[in-house]
C-alpha cells in the first residue's frame, strides 16, 4: 500500500466527519427563531469544539505521515484502527450537545478523543521504531517529541472526566483548550515542533 | 503542510457541505406528492440558493490560492476557521427553508455567510502580507483587488439582514443577486479578474 | 481554475451523492424483520436504480472531459449547474421510493435526470465550440456524437414521464433500461464510443 | 477511463460508507445517559464491525488494483457493482444493529457482505483474465490465490447465515472473526500475499 493513499484516505474521511458534524443541528418547532436558537446553544458550541477538534486531529495526522515513508499491513490497520475513533466523534459531541452538564455524556466525549490518541500514537510508535517505516531523518529525539505531543492531551481529557462529576462547566472549557493550545501560537507547542523538524 | 494538501482537504469539504444540503428536503406525508411539492418549496429554493453560494465559495477559494504558494501554520488554522463557517451552512440553510420570510432565520443565514467572507478575507490577508507564502507575482494592486471581491459582499448580505425586518423577499432577492453576480459574466467581476490575472 | 480540480471535485460529489442515497432506506419497526424489508422493496430498488443513475452519470462525466483541455468561467459554472442537478437526486430518489406508482412522483424523477442531461449537454457544447477548451483531437463529427449520446435518454425519460399518467410500471422500466442500455455492451453505444475515440 | 481516477473514485465512496455508519448512532431519549448507552450497545458494536468490514474491503480493492494496470467498460461497470455492494452496507448494519439476534437480520447482513465479496472476484476474474487489463507480473498462481483470498469470506458469512436460525450469537462472532482474520498477521494471509506478491 503506498502512502499517498493511505493518507487520501485519511483526508477524506477527515473532511467527511467534520461536515457530518452539522447533521445533528436541527432547530425544534418552537415559539420564535431566535428562542429556538438559544435553546440549542450548547448544540451549537458541541458543533464547534468538535469541528476543531477534528481539523486538530487532521493536522496531527500529517505532522505525523511526514516522518512516514512507507506503510505497510500493520501501520494501515493502526491507523484505520485511529480513523474508527475518528468516525465515531460525531455521536459522543451529539450526546454532550443533548446533555451538556451530564458526568456521563462528558466520559464518553473524553474517553472518546482519548482513544483518538492513544490510537494515534500506537501508529506513530510503531513507525518510528522500525527504520524501513519511518524515514533516515527521524532521530530517536524527535520520535520522543513527537510521542510527547500526541500524548499530552490524554492527561487534560482525563482531568477533564473527573472533573465533570463535580464542575462539568470546567471539563467543557479543558475541552475547549486543548484545540487552543494546538491553533493558537505558543511556546511550548511551536518549540517542540522547531526542534522536531530541525 | 504542503498546499496542495490543504487545498484537497479544502476541495473535499466543500464537495460534501453542497451535497449535504440536500438532505434536508423531505415530502411531508400529505394529501398527494403535487402538493406536498409545493408545500415544501421555499426548502427547495433554499437549497439551490445555498448550493451556488457553497459552490462560489469554492471558486473564490480556488481563485484565491492560486496566489498562494506556501501554508504556514497561521494560515492553515485560519483556512480551518473559515471551512468552519462554510461547514455551518447547511443548518441556516434549512432554518431559512422552514422560516423563509422569518427576519432570525434571515439574519442568521446572513450572519453565516458573512462570516464565511470574514474568516475568508483574514485569511487571504495573512497569506498577501507575507512574501513567503504569496508568490513573487502577487502585486499589492492585486491583493487589494482580491480582497475586495472578498469582502464586497458582505455590504449586500448586511443590507439583506437589515432588510429582513421589513421587508423579508427583498432579502431573499439579495441573497439569490450576490452568487448570480459572480456567475453570471459581467464587468465589474471580470474586469477586476482580468486586472488581477494580468 | 485547472482542469484537474474541476474533475477531482465533480468526483467527490458524485461519489457522495451515489453514497448519501442509502441514508433515506430506513426499515420500519413491524411486526418482522421479512415483512419489513418486503414493505420497503420499492424504496431499495428506487436505491439501486439511482445508484447506477449515478454512477453512469459519473462515466459520462469523465468521457466527455476527456475532449476538454482547459475550463473556462462559464464552463466552470455550466459543469456547476450540472451538478446542482446531480446532487438534487436522492430527494426525487425517496419520493419515488416511497410513491412507486405515483404520476407525479415519475414526473418528478425523470424531469430531475432530464435537467442533468440538458445541463451536461449545454456544459458540452460549450467546450466542443471553443477550441480553445477543447482539444485539436476534437472533430465536428465526434463533437456531434456525443451530443447525441448525452441527449439520447432525455427522449426516453419523456416517454417515461408522460407513461406514468397511464402506465406508471412502464414507466419504471423505462427508468430501469436506460442505465443497463449504457452498461451492458451493445452495438449503438459502443459504435458510437469507438468512432468517437477513433 | 484511466485506472487512478478508478481508484480514487472508490477511494471516496470508501471512506464515505465507513463515515456515514456512525448516523445510525443516536441515544434514546431515556432516565439516564449511561443507560441509554447500553441500550444502544449492540448499534455500538454493529457500527464496529461494519467499520472494520469497509475498512477491510478497501484494502482488498488497493491489493487487488495493484495488479490491474487498465480498466475498460465492463471492469469499470464490474466495479461500480461492487461498490454500489458496498455503499448498501449501512442499511443491514442499522438492521442488524436495531435486531442483533433476528435470524432475517443476520441473513440481511450476511447476503450484503456476500455480494461484495462476488462482485468483487467478478471484477478480479474479469481483469486477471484480459493481458492487456492486469500487468504482464500476474502469473495464474497470483490470479488463483487472490480469487481464493476475495471468495474465502463467502464460505464464512454462509455458516454465519444458517447459524443464525439457531445460535444468532455465533453468527455474530463469525461475522467479527473474519475482518480480524485479515487484520492480525497471520500465516495463512500473509503466505498467500507474500506468494501473491514474489
């Protein structure tokens, strides 16, 4: 299997997901258009942290196929076994949509983009061990920041869980921030990715 | 991240956002498919409409990268956050088709689209300041160009919004004018083309 | 705008619509699960009908950019129109599928696919007039050939749509015929392709 | 037609299939989250196993158009019979996701996947047979292990099927045995591709 497709592939169903989000968005029947609109507020906002979350994770997927020369048999199922989690999104951001402050709905979202990582960084792992795989330029160096950089968010999604049975408010701004702290330029983000790619 | 990644990511999305528009059009379960047909109308023209807006987006957002020539991370997040608004579209697009004369549904289906040449224009800003990113053929006479075409419509569809209070069809006539504008041949749209080609 | 891109996007939203179209089979909650697929039977073959509709929409799609070398605003914007019309096919798809032996609905069906191929026809006679659009290997002869070819169904669905005020099974079968006409191999179609390729 | 736009043709209806299986997921309106979760556990696992199964017959289409170096009519028309196959999927996966032990619905899901795999040594059969479709690298040994490897499942999902009159759970486990089959190494696959690929 070359690379090319594996990562047209990806692309796809990156792109395919993120626009499935809006599906869930239905106004009800409601006395006015603008009261309607409110109430499906956190609806609204599930959309738009999901939709950045994914486009987070697409970016992710590239950084990380460009240390990848070639795939072969288990690297492609690693990496479907990442687009499965990838696919599933949609319905735990339909769920928090629904129940914004429930514990529940909050675990699942969380263990959801847990997983997305954890897959995620089974494939890295795997490619970077095996020199065939990854390409010369691919220092152990930068196979561990890379690692870091994929793993990271699992320690804010899992505060975010245990937080939500007592302050679901703070679990959903952590969720929030962590597609911040990846868009907006910062230090420790942008230091890890210089001293990655020198 | 090389453009043309970008740019098929991009491409692909804009496939599906227009594709899913129509998912939204439903018979009702009345007395014969004639009138059912009618009854359902304006969500018929509402995707129409919102099927050539999607459609020009993507010409302008063809149009615009052929300036481009390298995506930083800046530019890639600010291409993300327009894909965004164009990926909210279907939701205001099916607002307006159930409330067609409704002045919320009109300014929200507004609001979107003007947000779509917001985020848009940011992003073209960016990319035309920077040397690196722009090609050398990029002339600050063109840039201006450009981003006037961008931002022209956002005048129309603030107009079709405030309009919307008082008299809803003639927002409805704004919204149908501003895509036909550009694609039907005419010189103010191919005259700045051509200045911006040459 | 490149030639690749217009392609590459035409293939994305037909690859989408001939996939949304599954989305409207829905089996009811009867009493069985045998039953229930019997009672949704026309809806399924309303799936495969538009399913092959489609895809030999697609082939069509890609014989005749096979003669356009370069695309131009309007042809943009014609091929545009065009798949306006193709992305509109799942809601005639389901009204059909859930009123099999409704005139309308037949009406309904065919003057959708009619406008395709009225659509595809004007993008197509635009290029064939325009040698700068269309390459030199393109004769009047061949020009005229595939005219005729994209044209062709439209006499069938006419037929189809005035049947179905008496007749809607004929109708049907019509529907059915015109796909496998362009299919299964025989003389007038591939005579035409093979003196059209010559 | 040329073979890459084959390719990415069905490359995008791929990932399109395996993306659109998640819109089946929706959580009932019940007393708590996490109850509803459960309720819909087997919706869960069937959008899993169909995830798995796409994701599998798109590997199989890569593997077996490396060995197709043209396409013509009938193997593009052979193909769009197996994905129109294919993107049938997510009904029988609904189906048996809302009745997991219904001997119809394990029958359903069963003659889907039973026709992929037929359509799809079909194509293989067709373009293995024609010198001038396959490449000159593909000796009868090569065509005879790939059609085993493509009709291997029929004899599997037919168990599944007549095993469903009586011990539903053990269809299930079959229909989740034969993904994982070609997705952990084993010797049995990875000897046929490894002789498949000499």
């Amino acid at each position: 299997m070359e690379k090319n497709r594996v990562e047209a592939f990806s692309d796809g169903l990156f792109a395919i997901v993120a626009t499935l989000l809006v599906i869930e968005l239905k106004l009800p029947d409601g006395p006015s258009v603008w009261l309607d609109l409110l109430s499906i507020g956190p609806k609204i906002l599930a959309f738009v942290l999901s939709f950045l979350i994914v486009t987070m994770y697409w970016v992710a997927h590239h950084s990380m196929f460009n240390f990848v020369s070639r795939v072969d048999r288990n690297l492609l199922w690693l990496n479907n076994l990442s687009l499965l989690c990838v696919s599933f999104i949609p319905f735990p951001t339909a769920v928090l949509g629904n129940h914004p402050q429930d514990p529940n709905a909050i675990a699942l979202y969380g263990i959801t983009l847990i997983l997305v990582n954890v897959t995620d960084t089974l494939a890295w792992s795997y490619a970077a061990r095996k020199p065939e795989l990854s390409g010369k330029h691919l220092t152990p160096h930068i196979a561990t920041l890379v690692t870091r950089l994929h793993l990271s968010p699992v320690a804010a999604y899992t505060v975010a869980i245990v937080a939500g049975r007592f302050q679901p408010l703070l679990s959903l701004a952590i969720f929030v921030c962590v597609p911040l702290f990846f868009i907006i330029p910062n230090r420790w983000v942008s230091g890890n990715i210089r001293s990655s790619v020198k």
